[in-house]
C-alpha cells in the first residue's frame, strides 16, 4: 500500500514542478483572453516587451509607450510579432498567451 501513496505523491510533486514553468502555466488554460483591455492587460505586455525601445525617447521612429501611438502602428506590430521581427532578441519574445491575448483585443476593437 506505502508504495502506491508514494507513487501518488511523486506524481503531485512532478505535476506542481512542471506548473512553476510560467510558459507552462499560460498554455494550459489559465491565459485569459476575454475582455481584454489596453489597461488590463496590453499596456504590461508591450511596457515590458516593446517600450524600452519605442519610447519617445527612442530614435526609431516607432512610438509604442501610449494607447494612441500603439492604435497608429498597431497592424505593422501585429506583423513584427508574427513575422518574429520583433522583438529582435527572441529571449523576449511575447508568450503564446500574451500573442492572444493581443489579438484577443485587436478583434474586440481595441478597448482602452
Ligand atoms: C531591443 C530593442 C527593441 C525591442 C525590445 C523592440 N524593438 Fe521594434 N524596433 C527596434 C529597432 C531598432 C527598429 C528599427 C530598425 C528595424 O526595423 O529593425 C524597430 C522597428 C520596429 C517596427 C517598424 C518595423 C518596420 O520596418 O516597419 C515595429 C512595428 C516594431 N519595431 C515593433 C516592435 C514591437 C511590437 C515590439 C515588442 C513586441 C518591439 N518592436 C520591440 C528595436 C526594438
């Protein structure tokens, strides 16, 4: 009997050391994709994965810090990031769940 409780347990612990992965997490069913909005949720996901290089302080040209400037480009980004242009460094690139959650609001109209 002691060997099957521990064949259980070794599997709970397997299980939960898999789970810590953050990539992981997200492509199971926790990537919350309803009602996404530019406040919620994409302004983090471009703050921490575009911002530092398109700020107005940048001098590519390409403004992304703000919901009016990110609306303006927004269909070249939906391009860089599925071309896998961008961001140019692929450690950090969007995770899946980040990707649909952005497109989750491109077709929802793009809500503030
Ligand atoms: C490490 C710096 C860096 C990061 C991070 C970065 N970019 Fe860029 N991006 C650049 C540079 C430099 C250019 C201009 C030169 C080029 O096109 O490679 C550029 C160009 C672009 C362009 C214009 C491309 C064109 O030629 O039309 C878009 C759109 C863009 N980036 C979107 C994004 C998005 C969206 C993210 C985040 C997911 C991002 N970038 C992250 C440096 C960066």
């Amino acid at each position: 009997m002691n060997k099957y409780f521990f064949i259980f347990f070794l599997t709970i612990f397997l299980a939960s050391c898999t789970n810590s992965n953050e990539e992981d997490a997200f492509s199971n069913n926790d990537c919350n994709t309803d009602d996404v909005t530019y406040l919620s949720a994409v302004r983090q996901i471009v703050d921490t994965k575009c911002v530092s290089c398109h700020s107005s302080g940048t001098t590519n040209g390409i403004i992304l810090e703000d919901y009016d400037n990110l609306v303006i480009y927004i269909e070249n980004v939906f391009f860089q990031i599925n071309s896998d242009l961008m961001p140019p460094s692929s450690s950090i690139d969007l995770t899946e769940c980040e990707i649909n959650q952005m497109e989750s609001w491109y077709e929802n109209e793009m809500p503030l």
